[in-house]
C-alpha cells in the first residue's frame, strides 16, 4: 500500500477503528519513524531553528486542510511534535497513517 498516492477520506463514527497489529504493519512498511503512543500516532520533528519548524508547520497545515484531516501539533522552539488520530472513532484509521506518510515527505 503506497499511502502517498492516497486521499484522506471522510470518517464518522461506523469507520471501523484499526487495531494495534494493523497499525503495527503500516507503521513498518510505510512510516516507520512514527511510535504509537496511547493509541495514536506521534512523531517528533527537529530542525535548526524556530523559523524552520514554523514553515514546517505551515506546510502541515496546508496539507491537513488540502486532506481534510488534521493533526493536533505543539512546537517548541525547533522541535514540533505531531499527533494522530481520528477523533470521530476516538481511534486509528487509515487517514492518520495517510497524513503521517505525507507529513514525512515535507522535511
């Protein structure tokens, strides 16, 4: 599954939530720089100064709109943390594993 070439779709709540092993073999093949972390997905991200973060950042957030699906964020200074997860499911779905993939390919 190359989850670059894919669209996040809408969710609501009879989007079936993926479980710990599905979510497991995305993140090896697909973003395997991204952890599970209480049921969602995070990953730090690092750059030189607080300028670059923040065109990270806006870079992530004109991805999440283009998507519709959208990350919680937290920047600290050159350091921006990314969180997933659907909350119409209160879970996984294969819209956060798509933006996460997208995500990597902006730094």
């Amino acid at each position: 599954m190359d989850l670059l070439k894919k669209r996040c779709v809408p969710c609501d709540g009879g989007t079936p939530v993926l479980d710990k092993a599905e979510a497991d073999v995305l993140i090896i093949k697909e973003i395997p720089l991204w952890t599970l972390k209480d049921g969602h997905l995070f990953r730090s991200f690092k750059f030189r100064d607080f300028k670059e973060a923040m065109i990270f950042v806006n870079s992530l957030a004109d991805l999440a709109e283009d998507e519709g699906h959208h990350p919680d964020i937290c920047i600290h200074y050159n350091r921006v943390d990314v969180e997933l997860w659907t909350h119409a499911i209160k879970g996984l779905s294969e819209n956060d594993f798509i933006i996460a993939a997208k995500a990597d390919r902006l730094t």
